[in-house]
C-alpha cells in the first residue's frame, strides 16, 4: 500500500523560506512521477510543481516559477518543494502526490492524474 507523509509546514513571514518533504513507502519511490499540488480556503486544489521519476523533467505553475524548486533523493524515497520568497497567497495545505502509472518521461500537472496522495501540511505566510 503506497504512503505518503508530508512534513515541514509551518508559519513563515513573508519573503521567507520553508522546504516541504514528502515521504514515500509501499513500493519502488524511484519509478514513478511525483508531485506538489496546494489548497487554500474555499479554493479548489491546485497544481504546484512535478518531477519525472528520473528528476530529469520538472514543471512548475506559473505562480510559482523561479521561487520554487522541486527535488527528489530516490535513496531515501522523499521529495522536496524548496519554496523562496514566500507570499501570503501561498498560503494554503500542501500535498504530496503520485501516480499509479510508472515511468515516462513527461510530468503531470491536473489532480485526476494522480492516484495516491498525502495528509497534506498547512503552510502559512503572515504579512
């Protein structure tokens, strides 16, 4: 059975940093895609950031670009989501996420791609 445990959340102020774990157990970490998707309030879940099983592809929304890194250590069955110069709009519980499928060389970015997902972890950015 695939388990995911986020950890790392927390309150931050703004321009701040938080990198975000994922752990991965129940089957082979390193063959399959995993990614980062958010939720604020009110808000429907949202695409965040995605690593192919190799790391060689990542993808990222546009909100986030060049604040936010993705990373993977298949050794130890965890990725990362580096998040800079936070801003109370990323406020929101973030998941960890993966799919079924392994392989393939490209990432996900919509919520049905994936199958198993995380308790999630509050992230919250004060003004």
């Amino acid at each position: 059975q695939v388990q995911l445990v986020e950890s790392g959340g927390g309150l931050v102020q703004a321009g701040g940093s938080l990198r975000l774990s994922c752990a991965a157990s129940g089957r082979t970490f390193s063959n399959y895609v995993m990614g980062w998707f958010r939720q604020a309030p009110g808000k429907e879940r949202e695409f965040v950031a995605a690593i192919t099983w190799s790391g060689s592809n990542t993808g990222y929304a546009d909100s986030v670009k060049g604040r936010f890194t993705i990373s993977r250590d298949n050794a130890k069955n965890t990725v990362y989501l580096q998040m800079n110069s936070l801003k109370p709009e990323d406020t929101a519980v973030y998941y960890c996420a993966t799919r079924s499928s392994p392989f393939g060389s490209i990432w996900y970015s919509r919520v049905g791609d994936y199958d198993y997902w995380g308790q999630g972890t509050q992230v919250t950015v004060s003004s």
